[in-house]
C-alpha cells in the first residue's frame, strides 16, 4: 500500500491515564518526521462542534469544556460508528505520512479491528495503565454512563497488549517503559 505506515502503535486507556501525554513524549523522542500522532476524537470532535456550534480547539483540550459534552459526543459518535464503523479511523489517518504512528485514543474491538484489516502486522497495541488515585489527581471523577460504558470498557477484555505502560506519576518508572517501546520501534524502522 503507498504511505503505509512501518509501525502503527494503538493507544488503550481510560480517561486521564495519560495516552495523550504518553502519545506526546513518543512523538517529541522520535521526531515530528518519523512519528505522528493521530486522534479518532479530532475528526470526530471537529464535526460534532460544527454541527453543534462548539470550540473545537476547546474540545481537543483536556480541561473541563469537553467533559461537559463527552456524554454527548458518545452518542453521536456512535451513531456515525453504526452506520460506518471506519468512519473515524479513515479520517484520523488521512494525510499521515510518517513512519510511525501513534493513534492515542483506541476505545473500541471495532477500531482495533479496523487498524489490523487495513495494517496488518505493522499493528501493536500499548494499554496506558494508571491508578484511580493517579487519574483522580489529574481531574477524573466517575461518571456514571461514561465510565462504565464502551467507550471507556471497550478494550478492558479481549485484547492481548504488546505492551501495558504504567503510569502513576512516577517519572523514572515511565521513561524506563517508554524506552523499552523506543527501543522496539527503532529496531523495526
Ligand atoms: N506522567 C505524567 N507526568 C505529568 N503529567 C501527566 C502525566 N501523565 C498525564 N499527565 C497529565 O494528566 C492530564 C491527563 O492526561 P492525558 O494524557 O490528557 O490523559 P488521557 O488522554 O488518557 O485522558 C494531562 O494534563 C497530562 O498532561
Ligand atoms: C467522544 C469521544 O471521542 C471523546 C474522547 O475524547 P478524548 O480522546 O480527548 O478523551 P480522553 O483522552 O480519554 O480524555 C469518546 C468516544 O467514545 O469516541
């Protein structure tokens, strides 16, 4: 396939564990030429704030704005999912050039399913593993109907993750875990 990626690195995990952050420092180590970062929310996000005349920037962000329509944007999202379960996973990777790619918002069997048919064995998985008590210090408080639903528990079972990063606020632990992944995606560039 032209421009297909050489690793394609799915991101799991629940709200506040860190996928964006742990997205981020994979990208910033292996350089904006090699490593993108790519989103199922943006381009779904991006639509639901035009249709519903909203800051999408505010959206992307992870202070409280998005927070007040998550509920609502699962919903919606999964309304499109339904009728097209590739939807957002052909938009986030459209355009992306690098190497590398790391998709920092994996939530559902179906988007797994998606990268695998379409990337195959460039495909691995890391689970971003944090304590109640770590995501609490960063701001989650549960929620009933979206913590407990898909797209929070989507890939709790099932899944056999190449890698379960843990990160509860111990800096020295996660750059330890992050190079063993650097490693790893050095050794197949
Ligand atoms: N290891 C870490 N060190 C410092 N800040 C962190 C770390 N992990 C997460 N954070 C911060 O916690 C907040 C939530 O992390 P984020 O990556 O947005 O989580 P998620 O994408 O899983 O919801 C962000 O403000 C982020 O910068
Ligand atoms: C409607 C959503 O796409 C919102 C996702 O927003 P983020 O990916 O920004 O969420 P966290 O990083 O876990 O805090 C969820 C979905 O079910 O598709």
């Amino acid at each position: 396939m032209a421009g297909a990626p050489r690793l394609v690195l799915l991101l799991s995990g629940k709200r506040k564990s860190g996928k964006d952050f742990v997205a981020e420092q994979l990208r910033s180590r292996l350089g904006p030429d090699v490593c993108a970062v790519l989103r199922l929310s943006a381009p779904l996000k991006e639509q639901y704030a035009q249709e519903h005349g909203l800051d999408f920037p505010q959206l992307l962000g992870a202070g409280d704005y998005k927070e007040r329509y998550r509920q609502d944007m699962i919903r919606w999202g999964e309304e499109r999912r339904r009728a097209d379960p590739g939807f957002f996973c052909r938009a986030a990777v459209r355009g992306a050039v690098q190497p590398v790619w790391v998709v920092s918002d994996t939530r559902r069997p179906s988007d797994v399913a998606w990268f695998r048919a379409a990337y195959g064995p460039a495909v691995r998985t890391v689970r971003v593993q944090a304590s109640e008590e770590a995501r609490t210090s960063r701001g989650w408080a549960f929620v009933a109907g979206v913590d407990d639903a898909e797209s929070e528990c989507g890939l709790d079972q099932g899944l056999a993750f190449d890698w379960t990063l843990h990160n509860d606020g111990d800096a020295a632990a996660l750059e330890g875990q992050l190079r063993a992944v650097l490693r790893a995606v050095q050794d197949q560039l």
